[in-house]
C-alpha cells in the first residue's frame, strides 16, 4: 500500500495535479464560455495548436467525429453518394470565376506565395471551400445525361482566418467538415436533394447527438452567396444563443453557368446542370458539449461515445483483486459480444474517487462499480452519468446494460427538447422583443419580408433571422414585428454563434 | 432498338468517344509510363487538379483508399494506436527546433505568407510532415509514466512542392497518407513498436493489395534524416524500377530532447522518452495499378475493389430484359447477403461488349453475364478478369463465389511473388552489375558498409541501395561489389522511382 501510495502522490504530483485543477472549476450557468473552454481541454477532446485559432483533436474528440463520419457515410451511400478527394490548393486565377461567391471568402484567405525558395506566379489560395474546384471538374466529366447524377462528397478540412475570438470546435482557422456536390438534369431533382441531405442532417444530429434542431431557409441577407436559396437546421443552446447546425444549399445553375457544367440530354441538347452543396463541421461536437455537458463536465450521448461503459474495480488487497478483475473481464467480455464499447479502469494507484470524477469529467454515459461486496451478491453497482442516478443491477442480466444505453439517449434528447422550447418564445410586440432578446433564446416573430426590416432589428437587437421554418415560410396571419405591415412568413429570430 | 442505337450514338459521340479512344492504347510492355497514366485517368481512379502536380480522386479512386483505411485502422486500433487530427499549418518558428530533420523538406515547403490582406509575421508552412508539431504538443501531453506508451495516427495529406515530373499517386505536391507518431517509456517497447508497425504494413499490402515486399532496414544514407534508423518496405515494379511502400522509423531520443518529451517515471525520476514514427500513402494505389493492370486496363485485387461483381444482362426485347433483370436482381440479392459488393449494369443503348470493355478497363474482378440461354439452363457465364477465364456456373451455387474471388486474390498474390522472383538476380561482380542494372530489377549484392561503396555505385549506376534485409543485415560471409573487402551486409540494389 505504501507503494500504491507513493505512485499515486508522483501521479497526482506530476500528472494531474490536486483535484480542484482537474475538474471543473467554474458553473456552467455562472461563466458559460469559461466552463465549455474547461471541458474541452479537460476532458482531452482537444488542445491547443500553436498557430492562434488552430485547433488539435485528442483521440476522445477524434472518435466522436469518426462516428459521426461513419453514420453520414452509410446514410450518404444508401443515397447513392460517393466519396471523392480535393487538394487544398485552389489557384487564385480559378477564383475569378464566380467572384460573387468568392468575394465573401476573401478576408479569410490563407495565400500560399512560395514554394520553397520560389515565389509562385499565380498565387494559391488554402480551400475556403471547394464549389470552384470541384464545378471545374465536373464540367470536365459530365457530358451526357448518363453522367447524371453526379454525386461526391469530400470529408476534408477548410481554411478561413478568424479574425473573432476562436473557441474549439465553435470558430477555428481550421475545421473538420464535409462538404457534399451534386449535379442533377432537372431542377426538380436537385432541390430533392436538398432536402434529403437536410433530412439527413436532423435525423443524424438528433439521434446520434441527442440534439434537437429547428429546419427551414435562411432569409436573402443570410443565405450562401452562390446558392439561390439555403436550406439551414439551427439549435438553441443552453447559454441562449443560437447555433447553425448544417446547411444544405440549392444552387441553381448560379455556378452550373460560369463554369460550364452542361450535358448533353437524350434529345442531344445541350443544357446546364443543376446543383445542390450541402455541409456540417466539427461545430456539431461543440453544440454536444454546450447541450449535454454539466458542472462536472462532459456528459457523452451513447451512441457516440469511445467508450460507453467504464468498469471500475474497487479492492483492497491484492488477493481480491484477482478475483474481482476476473469478473470484471468476464462482464467485459459480455457487453463486448453484445458490440457494446467497454472499458475496464484498473490503473493502480488512484482511488475509486479519483477514477470516478475522472470519467465523470470525460462523459462516459455508464459506471459499473464492482468490489468486494457486489461479488458475493452477484450484482453491480450501475451509474448513470447524465442523471447520476445509482441502482444495482444483476450481473446475470448484465446485457440489459444495452437497454438503459438506449433509454439514456432518449432522455437526453428528451430533457435537450424540453429545454428547447423552453427557450423558445413568440413575439408579437417589438418592445417585447426588445425587452427580452438580452435573456437570449429563439424567437418566433412575424416578419414583412423586407430586407431593411431584418437589419433594422439586426442593428437594435444584434438578432438575425436565423432561420425561417418551413411550415412558417408563408405564414401572413400576423404584422411584421419592425414594420407592422402585413407578414409574408414567421422565422425565428436570435443572437448567434 | 432504333431509340437505343441513337442514345448509343449519342453517348459515345459526347461522352466516350470511340472505342478506341476510350479503351488503353499503348502496351505495358512498350510504354509503361503512358500505359499507366492511361489507366489512371480512363479507369477514372484519378484526375488532375488545376494546380501543375496536385491530383483529385475520383469516387473509385477514393474507395481503395478507404478500404485500405479500414483495414489499417482495424489493425492500428487492436494494437492500441488511436487517431487524432492536426491542423495543416505550422509556423516558422517551430520548424527551428530540429533543424536537421526539417532542412530537408525545405526546398519542398508551400509557405503561407499572407490571410486575406495581410501579411503574417510568423510565414505558415503546409505539413510536409508533422514530428514537430506532434511532438510540441506531446511534450504537454505526457507528464508521468501513466502517460505511456502514448500512440496516435493521424490520417492526413502531407504537403511537398514536387520539381521532379510528377505522376498520378507515385509522385504528387499533395498526397493522402497516414502518419503514426508514438512515445515510449523504454528503448526496447519502442523498437518493437517499429517492427510491430512494419508488420502490419507487410500483411496489409500482401493480403489486400495482392503486392509482395521485402522488409529490411535503410541505409544511413537513405534513411530518414530525423531517425537512428528507417525500416522500410519495398516492392520491384513490372518496369524494373523499385518502389518504396512504406517506411517505420526509430526515432531513438533525437526528438524527445529537443522537444523535450519528458516523463517522470515510477522512480520519480524525468527520463527523455523514446519514440516512432511511420507512414504510407496512397502511393500503394500507384503500386496496385502497376503490378497488376494489363493491356485493357486496370486489374483489382477482390479484397479492394468498390465492386468485386458485375452482372452484365444480356437481351434483344424487352421482354425478355424483364425475366433477365429479374433473375439479375435476386442474384445481386443472394450476393450481398454473402456481405459481396455487386453492381447490375443495366445501361440500355449500349451493347454487351461495349459494358465487357469499360469493366474490364476498370478492373472489377468478376463478370457475371447472364442471357436468356443461361436463364434457361439457370446458369450464368463468369468470366474472371485477372486471367480472362471464362466459365459456366449454376446459379444455385452463385454464393460459392465468394470462394472463387478468394483465389482470385491468391492467385494475384502469387502471380506477383513469381515476377518479384524473377526480377530478382544476385550479383557478385561489378562488371555483371552494372551490365544488368538497365535492364532493371533487384541486385542482391555484397557491401562493405561504407558510405563511399554506395555513392560510387549510384554514381555509376543510379542504382540505391533500396532495403537491407533482415537476414542479410550482418552477412559477412562475401565482398563488397565495389571495393571487394570484407563485406558487412548484403543489401537490395535497385534503380527506384
């Protein structure tokens, strides 16, 4: 034991210092930018890299978008989506091409100029985001109609300077995405598409993230420069500023025109194609953090987690060690058969506590407890992370474990829709909205459709349109809540990430 | 039949052109390098970008990938290797810190110099590799012995400005690979680390690629500047050039000291840590397309294939294309039951041989032809790519096809092993060697150990010593081929790409 004990002192000593360091030290309702900056880093998501606004993934953030990328990826192919690659290399001669689009992108741009020694002629632009150089190929391989649809998605990183404050996962240099193009005949057709990847989107973020989301459009001000409209799923979350989730852009022939993507129709005439754009980023783990996480940390949906249930043997001798730790691999090798991701925790040294806050902090959705007392009995101790709650449960029964996983990801999108509308309010008055867009929230408001009115309210509020619902996109029951004129839809209006 | 022969025309008048256009013009014998630029463009694997060296990968270009991710990661992650994520961008003033290890990327680094406006003070290099960017962020990582061993892989593009001719996937500015970097509390776990690695890689490229290496260790001269030692993987192309396919390096404590990743130990006592570092790229794809294409294009190993089975209908009315694709249909069905990758190709205005000629340019490994003939007989012709055999089965026993393109990998494998045999020669004296060299293939020659032995050869030859192998690491027992002293080891000489 003294030994144990001196590991430990080293351990703490050097590795994670006292217990007040380790966990959480600020309320998630007192200083909520400071709390979710301390989940991040404790929890070993990710870290800083040395370039101001670049992030680094640890392994536990990494897995949790490598499970989102193998859930979009089997939906992705279901739909007759592929994957493809793009360099990172865009050349500034391409960009001229569709100026408009590219213009917004411009402030942002990481421009290489040299390549070793040498300057570059034509400078190259680090991708903002690929329309160009994918459009520029696809006109290259689409000919005829038997090219159609085409349809490639791009799991890779964009670049765009941040000249605001970054926060990990929320605003970065650099970020994780993927970024979906198709090309359609008809258009019709394309904007089909658009709402299947929208579909796609929310049934992901919800099921998976335990994540509920408001879809619609974006209003003119705020929609994708190239697209003709944008098709958005925005999140409230628990700080009251609203998140967009993921967006799903119809094109048009905005970009199928100046970069020539036609094809040739079975009547052998030549047309322009229609195109649809669509992404997420790794922003979706960020909204999970905010959403889910508590003073003790990260709280993990399930389905999402490296590991889902962590087993922790408690003992005080060596002898019962042995035959704890047997049980506890026999459970193991259980849940591991019934595919269910496990892990045992039988570092020395540490106390129970101590490995208790540990993946508390770290979110693991499931603790089983197994000592001494829980042998004789036959039976573990099981607790849950999201609601701490504590029940014994029959080491017989031990793969019923996979039932209370699914019931925890129930709840949480239960508990994440109830905040929702909660904090979601409908205005009538502008005083009102005034008065109450400090508390933050969503804010269902009738609206007159004019541009000059959403700026107005921007200038006064700091509120955008952040999304127009698709069952309120005509709703002209009510007076604009700037201009009291007639309404021509009803969007939700917030503060924003 | 008039509507169809007029789509036909149309599609091959706008989208492929003539056969002759379409199909590989050039033998592999006569001009292997225009030979297999062919088959990387018209079997669409790959494209080029608009940037001079840089390549995008068309969806059956990307799915050999993947499927090749898949396979590592499963492996990488039994042996306790997690990935993570690093940004692309690394400032200057870290690239300082080993020197001698980064010298040499330097005439290859894009620099980013500007973000949108304005110039950036610290200039931004593109990853042409990450140690030093890993191993800064190691050094806040790893505290104590608990940290270790420490090993993440990280599935990223490197960046290296080529000046050289470059060529789809074997010499590219940006390339797909993944870079695994892991920390070690000992010398002896680290080494280890590095031949565990190698042998993944080895039965990876062997077992999916169907390509056959020889493992062994680089040369002082060869190896990675930043290592004590490279071990390396190395294959001998149908061309008689050598190819290296991977490389696990033994980092020692050349990075650990200057970045100080340091760890307390169970003694309380810092220790410097041991590390590695290995990568392969998508350069195995460039190898898989060489050692394995024919005249009529690309061949693929069952195990990588996106489609492993084509079912090509064959019929005149369309009557008769109902039963036809009905029988297709189950038989597609049965196929992925047995978890088997099958496509029906029922593209209507184009013949039979014209679909033969396109699969058999995309090298998908089994043809399935079935006609209203066989359908009387319930049978269906197969016809296997590799070897052009064609053969008659029952179509009770279609799931017995799995069996066959279990052979037909075998098979591949065995085939290269035989050519790799055959390109292999020992050589004794200088004179042979270098009356040989330009004919092309692997030299087993004696050498004394000295540097200068291995310059003049290459001087005179253009040959490298490619690999030492294992067994041949202390061979003592012949003279060297240049200098006719004593020899020390008994190295692969090769001319390489």
């Amino acid at each position: 034991m003294l030994h144990e004990r001196l590991i430990s002192k080293i351990f703490l000593e050097t590795s994670v210092l006292s217990k007040e360091d380790v966990g959480i030290t600020v309320s998630k309702e007192e200083d909520f930018s400071e709390w979710y900056t301390q989940v991040v880093l404790k929890a070993k998501l990710a870290d800083y890299a040395p370039v101001k606004g670049l992030i680094v993934l640890r392994p536990d953030g990494y897995s949790i978008w490598e499970s989102l990328r193998n859930t979009f990826d089997k939906k992705f192919s279901k739909s007759g989506i592929r994957n493809g690659f793009l360099p990172v290399l865009i050349p500034e001669s391409l960009l001229g091409k569709e100026q408009k689009h590219f213009a917004g992108f411009n402030p942002e741009v990481f421009w290489v100029t040299h390549s070793g020694e040498n300057e570059i002629g034509d400078r190259l632009a680090l991708r903002p985001t690929s329309e160009t150089l994918a459009y520029t190929l696809y006109s290259k391989w689409i000919q005829s109609w038997r090219d159609l649809p085409l349809k490639i998605n791009f799991w890779n990183t964009a670049l765009r300077a941040e000249i605001k404050a970054t926060k990990p996962f929320l605003r970065t240099s650099e970020f994780l995405w993927q970024e979906g193009h198709t090309v359609h005949a008809t258009k019709e057709e394309a904007e089909e598409e658009v709402m299947k990847i929208l579909e796609i989107y929310k049934t992901t973020v919800e099921e998976e993230l335990a994540i509920p989301v408001v879809t619609g459009k974006k209003s003119e001000k705020e929609k994708f420069v190239g697209a003709v409209y944008t098709t958005t799923m925005e999140s409230i979350m628990p700080d009251g500023k609203a998140l967009q989730m993921g967006t799903s852009h119809f094109l048009g022939q905005n970009f199928s025109i100046p970069f020539e993507v036609k094809f040739a129709d079975k009547d052998n005439i030549e047309h322009f194609a229609w195109q649809t754009s669509w992404g997420v980023s790794w922003r979706l783990i960020g909204a999970m953090i905010m959403m889910h996480g508590d003073e003790k940390g990260l709280v993990l949906p399930p389905k999402v987690a490296p590991i889902q249930i962590v087993i922790v043997p408690i003992y005080k001798s060596d002898e019962i060690r042995q035959k704890i730790l047997q049980k506890a691999c026999e459970i193991k090798n259980t849940l591991e058969a019934a595919d269910l991701r496990v892990h045992i925790d039988d570092r020395i040294g540490l106390t129970p506590g101590y490995k208790f806050n540990d993946w508390e902090l770290k979110g693991i959705p499931v603790r089983m407890e197994i000592g001494p007392k829980d042998l004789e009995k036959n039976s573990i101790v099981v607790v849950k992370r999201h609601n701490k709650e504590k029940t014994s449960m029959s080491i017989t029964d031990v793969t019923t474990i996979s039932q209370v996983l699914n019931n925890i990801q129930k709840e949480m999108l239960d508990k994440a829709k109830e905040q929702s509308v909660k904090s979601t309010a409908e205005v009538l008055e502008y005083s009102d909205f005034k008065a109450r867009i400090g508390n933050g929230g969503f804010f269902k408001a009738f609206w007159c459709g004019k541009q000059e009115c959403e700026e107005k309210v921007k200038e006064d509020t700091s509120a955008d349109i952040r999304v127009i619902p698709f069952e309120s996109e005509e709703d002209n029951s009510g007076r604009c809540i700037y201009c009291m004129e007639q309404s021509k839809a009803k969007p939700i209006f917030a503060r924003g990430y």
